[in-house]
C-alpha cells in the first residue's frame, strides 16, 4: 500500500516541514521526539485543509508570522490591570475562524491573568 496515496491528509510539502536529523543520545528521547512532532503535523495539515475549503490563499510561513503577532500587552489603568491583545494581521483571523476558535482576548481585571 502507498501511504501517499492511501492517506494523503497525513502529509504535507517537504517545504512546509522540513526533515532534520535527530541527534538524541537516548531512544526514549528520540522517540519522544517522533511521537510529539505527529500531533503538530496532524493539526498543520488540518488547518490548511480547513483554509483551502475557506477560500484562503496564504502560505504556510506567512501565516506562522501573522499568528506569531498575536501578542498579549499589559496595560495598567487607574491601578487596575488589563491585558490587551493586539490586532489581528494577515491571515491570522482566518487562521481563527478556520480552526473554529476565538481569537484570544484581553483578560478583565480581577481574573487570574488580569491581576
């Protein structure tokens, strides 16, 4: 059986993952290694299956940059604190809506972030 063929959802472009050696001085490393990057692999190749049916035309690279923008600010304000997040550039709100998620937001004051 081709896996290729067989299952092609399980694979992405060499371009989008690249392959590197491994220099682990243990099996249990090494292996945890290997179980770890399946999970991230699954979720990449779902998330651009999910754009590809929206319509959304954004490489792989640009979006991990529009995604890593998000940030968290602190703000303090009349003694009380808040955490702002910052605008969503890019393809980075598709990425959100995509996925089937609200992007993150600020924390009120009073929460466990928030104080």
């Amino acid at each position: 059986m081709n896996l290729l063929t067989h299952n092609p959802a399980s694979f992405v472009q060499k371009s989008t993952l690249e392959v590197r050696p491994l220099y682990h001085h243990r099996d249990d490393t090494s292996m945890g290694h290997i179980v770890a990057s399946f999970p991230s692999l699954r979720l990449e190749v779902d998330l651009q299956q999910r754009l590809e049916e929206r319509e959304v035309k954004v490489s792989w690279p640009d979006l991990m940059r529009d995604l890593g923008q998000v940030q968290s600010v602190p703000l303090e304000l009349d003694g009380q604190r808040y955490h702002l997040r910052t605008d969503l550039t890019g393809a980075a709100h598709q990425a959100f809506a995509a996925a089937g998620v609200r992007p993150p937001h600020g924390h009120p004051p009073g929460t466990a972030a928030g104080t």
